[in-house]
C-alpha cells in the first residue's frame, strides 16, 4: 500500500506542469542564469557555479519539500481528498509517508540534474557525501514538517499565497544566490537560523570548501524538523 500511493504521489507530481515548474525549471534556469551573467558578486574561491550550485540544491529542496507539498496537500484537503483517503483502509501515517516519499524521489531526480549541469558548466564539488546526504535529508524533513502544517492549518487559497511569497523571500534571503555577507550585521544573525540558509550554508561549506561535518547548520536543521513536524502532527486538520 504504501509503495502504491508513493507511486501515486509521484505520478500525480510529475504530471502538474505547474509544479514541475516550482520544483525543477525554476532552479535549473537560476543555476544557468547566474553562473553565466555576472549579476550578484559571491563569495569565496573559485568559479560562480561552486557558490552557486550548492544554494540552488537547497532551493531545490525547500520548493519540493515546503512550497509544492503545501501547495499540493492544501488543495486536497480542500477538496476532500484527503478525508476520503483518511477514511479508506489506507492508514492516515501511510499516506503522509507516502508523501514523504514522493518528495524524496523528486528530490532525488532534481539533484541529479542540477548537478550535471553544474558539472557541465565547470563546477567542481568537494567535501563528503555522507554530510551532503546528512544534510539533505534533514532539510528535507525541517520543510516538510513546515509544509504540512501550513497545509493542515490554513485554506487552499491561503496556503497557495503563502508558499509562494515565502518561497520568494526566502529564494532572497536566504543565502541561496546572495551571499549572507552582504546583508547588515543586525539582519545577517536572524537569516543564518532560517532552514534555507543552515542547508544552502552547510551544502556550501562541504562541497565548495571541502569542510567537514557542519555540526552547526545540521543542528539548526534539526530544530526545525522536530518543531516542524511536531507541529505538523498537533495541528494537521484532515478537513
């Protein structure tokens, strides 16, 4: 049941042109746009795309995991989806699952992707895999949990503004193509707590400077995935 629904989930994805675009148009264009036009000066050694490639992964990330999922699970609360399927064998903890899963196998083909474009375009990462996928997975899990209790709390219509807007203003903000460095001291100290800039800073501090384990930024994404999901399943209304 539950590889058939993570399936289903997938399927249903990949047929939304709209959230296609999101997911995986939105942060391939950025990638290409700013690695090959000098618009924002960034920081450290190397090419563009090193600084670049590791905040566009955890883009990909927050606009699968947060803005698509909130999006996508707010309309089928709406429309009763998610009642019918609450109340058929299908057990509530499969369905979230499910869609935890669907996430992750999205995840999967847009980091494949956007790194063999980087690559084409001369990136050269570093660093171990295993606090990159350390990483991931735990931003993925922080944006989840936020998604979900946007989606479980606020209407449809609510929720398709509300991603959105954070998903732009985080997409700023959030170190992902403007460095942290260039905001003021005041500011720069409340941005580095956000989920977006603990994943994109710690995905850079692996793979552009070779670093290891970034406790710190694992730690701050730990806190948002037990807050996250912890709210998410006190909250979450089925209808």
């Amino acid at each position: 049941m539950l590889l058939a629904q993570t399936a289903f989930e997938t399927r249903m994805l990949l047929r939304n042109g709209e959230q296609l675009l999101l997911t995986v148009v939105i942060p391939t264009v950025l990638l290409v746009l700013f690695s090959a036009v000098d618009i924002v000066t960034v920081e450290g050694p190397g090419k563009r795309v090193d600084f670049l490639a590791p905040g566009l992964l955890a883009l990909a990330v927050m606009s699968t995991a947060f803005t698509g999922q909130a999006i996508a699970t707010g309309f089928e609360r709406r429309y009763g989806v998610l009642k019918r399927l609450g109340a058929s064998p299908l057990p509530r903890w499969t369905l979230l699952t499910a869609k935890t899963g669907c996430v992750l196998v999205t995840e999967i083909l847009q980091v494949a992707l956007l790194s063999v474009i980087a690559l084409a375009l001369g990136w050269s990462p570093h660093g171990n895999p295993m606090a990159v996928a350390a990483l991931l997975v735990l931003g993925t899990a922080a944006f989840s949990g936020l998604g979900l209790l946007m989606a479980g709390t606020l209407k449809a219509e609510a929720t398709l503004a509300a991603a959105n807007l954070v998903f732009i203003l985080l997409l700023l903000a959030g170190g992902v193509i403007v460095p942290l460095g260039k905001f003021p001291d005041a500011v720069r100290g409340m941005l580095e707590l956000l989920p977006i800039s603990a994943l994109s800073d710690g995905l850079r501090s692996v793979l552009q400077h070779g670093a290891g384990v970034p406790w710190s930024d694992l730690g701050i994404l730990a806190g948002w995935s037990v807050l996250g999901l912890a709210a998410a399943a006190r909250f979450f209304r089925w209808e």
